[in-house]
C-alpha cells in the first residue's frame, strides 16, 4: 500500500531525490547570474542612449532643415530684387541670363528641401 504524506513532506522526498550542486556549479551558476544582470543592464543603457541620440539627431535636423528652407527664402528674394534692378539698368541682357540661372538653381534646391518656400 503507498504512503501518502504532506506536500512539504513530499516536496523534501524530490529535493533529496536530486544531487545537490557542487561548488564549481554554484560558483558557475553565479557567473551566469551575474552576466545575465550585466546584459540587461547593458541593455537598458544601450535604449537609453539610443532614444537620446535620435531626439538629438532629429532636433538637428529640423534646425538644419529650417535654415535651409530660410537661406532659400533669402536667395529668392535677393533674385527677385535683383531682377528688378536689373530691368531697370542699361544692359539687362548679361546679368538676367546669370539671375535666371541663379533662379533655376533655387527652384530646383527647392524641390530637393521636399518643401515649398513661403
């Protein structure tokens, strides 16, 4: 007839039933612990500078982005008043060939920028 006992008591028979570990497996299950905190701590470390460089980056580029768009703003009207000086000087014809040149360049730095200039 088998013996029925108490969960703990039938817990304590399975912990003597398994080979308790030696101290080389202690020390290397330590080791492991150990290297298993280092990489979750690396890890977090790693999503943290991560999330700061691509704001900083980001927050670069829009600078970067927004001083183009105003260097084109500015190259556009600086043209257009030149053309308007030279339309009224003696010898247009030279110096509205450059303009129109200049003016083309822009336009096309426009599309580039993705964005219309205001």
């Amino acid at each position: 007839m088998p013996q029925y006992g108490t969960a703990s008591q039938n817990q304590l028979g399975k912990q003597q039933d398994e080979p308790a570990l030696t101290g080389l497996e202690r020390e290397l299950l330590g080791y492991v612990e150990r290297l298993t905190q280092a990489c979750e701590t690396s890890a977090a470390q790693c999503n943290a500078l991560e999330q700061r460089s691509t704001a900083m980056i980001e927050t670069r580029q829009k600078a970067l982005e927004d001083g183009v768009r105003s260097l084109i703003a500015s190259q556009t009207s600086l043209v257009a008043a030149l053309i308007d000086f030279v339309e009224a000087s003696h010898e247009p014809a030279t110096v509205r060939r450059h303009l129109a040149a200049s003016r083309q360049a822009l336009t096309s730095a426009e599309h580039l920028n993705g964005r219309p200039v205001e």
